[in-house]
C-alpha cells in the first residue's frame, strides 16, 4: 500500500515536491467549501516574499509547515486540502505571477501545479477568470508600482471591471485579497522589490524542496483534528473555524455507524456559511457584522435543542467573548453526551452539533439575504437594525423562524404597524431605569423573546403589553406617557445640549427625520457616524479674522449678548447632521452660508440647505434657524417616534 493511500498517519519531514509533485500520481488539489476562503493579508505576504528572498540560496533549509490532505471519497481521485490551504493557494498565486514572468525553463513543471489546484466553488470562477487576463493586465502596467497607496486606491469595482468578474458570481473579500496577493508579488520583482526575476527558478525550488511534514486522511478523523494542527504561521482559526471542528470532532467520536452522514451534513452547512460571510458584513444595516457576532447573538435566543430544557435562555451573555462562546458550545455538547434518541440511539449530542449548524446557517441566511429582501419593501427593518442592532438581529432571528407558519404576518413578514411597535419599544426603553431606578434588569428582553418564540401570545399583543407597562409591570403603569412627560419636561436639553444627551437616541431621531424628508443616509449609518454642526462649534473666528463682516463690526457689549444666545443653542439638534468622518472633517469649520452637503446625501436638510444657503449670510438670522430646526425634530421625535398624539406642529419658519 502506497503512502497516498494508508490509513491517517504522520508523516516524516519530506520535502514539498515528494507530496504534491509525485510524478504521474499528482492528484487535483481543491480547497473544500467547509474551509476558510482566502485569508491572507499583507502581513502574511510580506513573510512569504521575505523567506523567499532569504532562502533562495540555502535550498533545502526552508520548512513549508504541515499539511493535512484528504482523499476525496466521491472520486478517489482528488486531495482536498483540510490544513494549509492558505500556504498553498499563496504558493499558487506567486506560481501565476512568475509564469506571467519567466514563462520557459526547467522549473515551469511547477506551473502545473496552477492547473490542478481549485479555491472554495464560490471563488473559484473568479480565480480562473483572474488567471486567464494576467498576462495582459501585467502587461498593461508593468511600470507601475504596487505599493500601499496604490492597491489602497484599486478598488473594487476597478477589480471586477479589470478582470471581468462581474459574471463569475458576488464579488468576495477573498477574492479582493487573491488580487492584491498577485500584485504585491509583482511589486515584489519591481525595481525595487526584494525579488529579481532571474531568480524565479530558485525561489520557486525554495518551497518545492522545502521540508514539510504531511497527513493524507481516508476518512474524516483529520479533518474533525484541524483546529489542533493550524500554522501559527498564518491567520489564527476564527471561533466559527473553532467551533466547527469541535462539532465535527464530537460527532466523529460519539455518532456511532452514522458519523459519516452526520459529519458530511455539517461541512456542507459549514461550506454554506463561508460562502455568506462576505454577505452578511456587506448587508449589514449597521457596521459590518461578522460571524462571531451573530453567533453569539443566534446561541442566545435560537434553540438547537435543550437550551429551554437547560434553562439557559440568557446565556451566553451579551458581552460574551469568544471563548465563552465555545466553551458554551463544549457544554452543550457534554451535557447532552448521555441522552440518545429511542428511535435510533443516535446521542442528543450530536443531534445537537448538526442542529447547531443547520440553524447557525439557517441564521446567517436571515441575516445577510431574507432581512436585505424585507428592507427593500419596508425599510423600518433596516431602521431598527440602524437603531439597536443585536437586539433587533435577536428579534428577527425569532420572528422570521416563526413567520413560516404563523398569523402575524402580511405575504410572510410582520406589517409596518408591528414593526413600529417594536422600533418604539427600542427608542422609548432607555427611561425604564430612569424612572424607577431598577438597578440591574431593567430590561428582561429575553423573556419578550421566549414569549415570541414559545408562541404563547400575538407578536402584536406582547409587544403592545411590554410598551404599556415597560418590562416591570409589577412596578410601571402607562409606561410610554410617563416616557413622553419626560421629554417634555426636558425638551430644553433636546434644543439646546441635545449633542451632549441621550447621544445614540438623538442620532436615530436625525436619522428618522432626514429620511422622512427623503433623505438618503443609509450609507452614512452604515459606519462610523460623525456628528456634523451646521454652524460650527469653533465660530468665533468668524469674527476674530473677518470672515462675517456683520461679526467683525459688531459693537463689544452686543457681541457678548450674541454669543451667549449662538452658544446656547449651538449643540442643540437643529444644527446637527450627520456625515461619515471624513465628510465631516471636509465640512468642518467654514461659514454655514459657504458649506454644501449634497454632495454626500440627497434630499433632507443636506439638499435643502444647498438650496437655502443665503438664509445663513446674515448671522442674525442663526439661532432662529438652528431653533426653527431643532423645534422641527423634536415635534417629529414626539410624534413619530414616541406616538403623542394632538400635538401641533411647530410654527412653519418664515
């Protein structure tokens, strides 16, 4: 029995051409979708090219790592590759780069190598495309320098249109990194590069006759070990890689003749999972959401089976880390080690592991596909996101489970009347622990959610139940008045401190306003926020160097009386906007009649104020505007948000 195909043993150290060049048995070799797409930055290059142009003239001192491989059982007649497969997609690239190069000679055999290797499927159109117009592309630019601020300012959409990616599927973070790979070992060979391209025979004998060490698996029992074999080398394993591996460790060793079944069912959930983790950064509302994240919010209020049995409803806890997130995962595994299933002795646990996966899947697809469908045709579903993301993620993780079947729903989704209720319940649930000083479980969100999900009440009632008696009904009565007294009787700081008060609420209210005036924010509130002041915080100068001719003329004793009325309102949230940093540090400091902000948000105030920029040219006309505004919002904010009914609006500004 040959080497490539014994049991899983460990290997001798032996060189990387003995393994993966082994004359006329060189097997295709493809990354399987349950693993990590391309993960490397520019710190992981970096070291490759370094070891490269260290070790080109000590051949045979370099050691390459430790690959796990895996035959495939379908074909017998293919290695996917379960550890290293960073090391070797890299290995590839640089492969495409010097073929590109120096195209002839003894070392093209290697080239061969390109041909039979595959990325993760939904790469994997990509890199072929991305192949195929390298020569060209290195053509067009090979004067051109590929430092940092080069590949920073290659963006892309100038990727996909460069390559012709717009028909090989989404466009990946992987496959963002695959490109600069290529261009920063092309920049290495530059004239000013580490790398000379006579040269290339001998760095590419460095990894051939590397030393490495192997395992080749016929079943899953490597692949299951992974996360204990990882090159410390590269990127770290994620806590979903983790997590994962543990899942398929577990049922390998405890799901008795029906381990196999249930270890290919997790990969290919796995495999699933990966392909949408670029989507759900990119289609998150608010920031970009990683797995993690939405791991550790779908533990805590999805069942995968036991968790209300445990009662373990509000763990993990919100500020979980990710090691309590596994170490959770090994509990629940444990826990349910003992319990077998009478109708097929399959244990609890493993029930448990493909549950888990099935339903982490099922959550991601909610997340980064189903929610961005609803959003489209009612955007308070993006909104509550934008306003309390991982208690909206949890609610809707909940809510879409549950529509499949039940009667809270219009064509499938809830109406915009329960979503209203549900957004009022976020912006209003602040005031609970103001009001009665509850210190410590002021909110008892994951009852609101054992209620939605155990079905024992109307969405709709339990959410109107929750806004008339807050969530100590015990304690509060005609919660949202009590709400609304409030803000009345502090409405003061909301016009004149609101910059300083009640900070993220006061930023969903500019939010909601703007839209509502058809304003398009979605991108501002997709990032970091920036708090833009109409009239500048910093104005004075304006009159120290003579920028307002009114200002600079004004006699002492009525500019002290000015000043005093610009400061008292100027944090107030009529002169507030909201842009991305960068915008704002744009807009900064210049007179309001001379700034213009439509250029980063249609319609709203940004359009509005382009249009109406003269009204800003006489200073006494400010504080009536920042006022007129502000009084505006905070009748908007009453209204809209808070639901007070027979309020007059304010008076229309002149």
């Amino acid at each position: 029995m040959s080497e490539f195909s014994s049991p899983v043993e460990s290997s001798n150290p032996t060189t990387f051409n003995s393994i993966f060049f082994p004359g006329d048995r060189a097997l295709p070799l493809s990354v399987p979708d349950y693993q990590r797409a391309y993960s490397w930055e520019e710190k992981q290059t970096a070291l490759f090219i370094a070891d490269l142009a260290k070790y080109h003239s000590l051949r045979g001192k370099y050691y390459f790592g430790h690959f796990i491989v895996e035959l495939d059982e379908d074909t017998a007649g293919r290695w996917e590759i379960v550890d290293g497969q960073q090391r070797i997609t890299t290995f590839v690239l640089f492969l495409m780069v010097c073929r590109v190069l120096m195209p002839a000679g003894d070392h093209a055999a290697a080239y061969e190598m390109i041909d039979r290797f595959s990325t993760v499927s939904y790469d994997r159109a990509a890199l072929e495309a991305i192949a195929k117009k390298l020569p060209e592309f290195f053509a067009e630019h090979d004067g051109t320098n590929w430092d940092k601020n080069t590949l920073a300012a290659f963006a892309d959409k100038q990727i996909v249109e460069t390559f012709s990616l717009e028909v090989t599927g989404d466009f990946t973070r992987s496959q963002h990194r695959i490109v600069l790979a290529l261009l920063r070992f092309h920049h290495a060979f530059g004239r000013k590069g580490p790398l000379r391209r006579e040269l290339i025979p001998d760095y590419i004998r460095v990894i051939t006759a590397a030393k490495c060490s192997h395992h080749l698996a016929t079943d899953k029992s490597v692949a299951v070990n992974i996360f204990e074999m990882h090159n410390t080398r590269g990127i770290p394993l994620s806590t979903v890689e983790v997590i994962k591996a543990k899942l398929m460790k577990f049922v390998h060793d405890y799901g008795g003749a029906s381990h196999k079944k249930h270890v290919a069912k997790i990969q290919e959930e796995f495999g699933r999972i990966f392909g949408m983790e670029e989507s759900l950064a990119a289609h998150s509302f608010r920031g970009d959401m990683t797995m993690e994240q939405l791991l550790r919010l779908h533990l805590r209020v999805i069942d995968d089976g036991g968790k209300l049995i445990a009662g373990d409803v509000d763990l993990p806890r919100m500020n979980a880390s990710n090691a309590d997130l596994i170490a959770y995962v090994e509990d629940r595994l444990q826990a349910a080690l003992s319990t077998g299933d009478p109708a097929g002795d399959t244990p609890a646990g493993v029930l448990y592991a493909v549950n888990l996966a099935t339903e982490f899947r099922r959550s991601i697809q909610i997340m980064s596909s189903t929610l961005r469908s609803w959003d489209a045709v009612q955007p308070l579903v993006g909104d509550v996101l934008i306003l309390e993301r991982e208690l909206s993620c949890e609610f809707f993780l909940i809510v879409c489970r549950r529509l499949q079947s039940k009667e809270d729903m219009l064509d499938g989704r809830l109406d915009e009347s329960t979503l209203l209720l549900w957004e009022k319940l976020l912006f209003t649930r602040d005031f609970h622990g103001s009001y009665y000083n509850l210190k410590g479980g002021r909110d008892n969100f994951p009852e609101l959610f054992d209620s939605i999900e155990s079905d024992e009440a109307s969405i709709v009632k339990l959410l109107q139940g929750y806004l008339a008696n807050g969530f100590r009904p015990d304690r509060t009565a005609d919660l949202q008045r009590i709400v609304i007294a409030h803000l009345n009787e502090y409405e003061h700081l909301v016009l004149n401190k609101a910059y300083d008060w009640w900070r993220h609420k006061m930023i969903y209210t500019i939010y909601k306003y703007e839209t509502h005036l058809d304003a398009d924010l979605r991108r501002v509130m997709k990032g970091t926020i920036s708090v833009e002041h109409l009239l500048p915080r910093n104005w004075t100068w304006m009159r120290k160097e003579g920028e307002d001719r009114i200002l600079r003329n004004m006699p002492d004793e009525d500019w002290d009386k000015f000043r005093k009325g610009i400061d008292a309102c100027i944090d107030g949230i009529g002169n507030l906007l909201l842009l991305t940093p960068g915008e704002n540090t744009s807009a900064s400091d210049h007179h309001p009649a001379k700034k213009s902000y439509d250029r980063y948000a249609t319609g709203g105030s940004y359009e509005d104020h382009h249009l109406n920029r003269e009204k800003w040219l006489s200073c006494h006309e400010w504080e009536n505007l920042i006022r007129k505004r502000g009084e505006k919002i905070f009748h908007f904010m009453r209204t809209r948000l808070l639901g007070e009914p027979d309020t007059p609006p304010p008076t229309p500004e002149q």
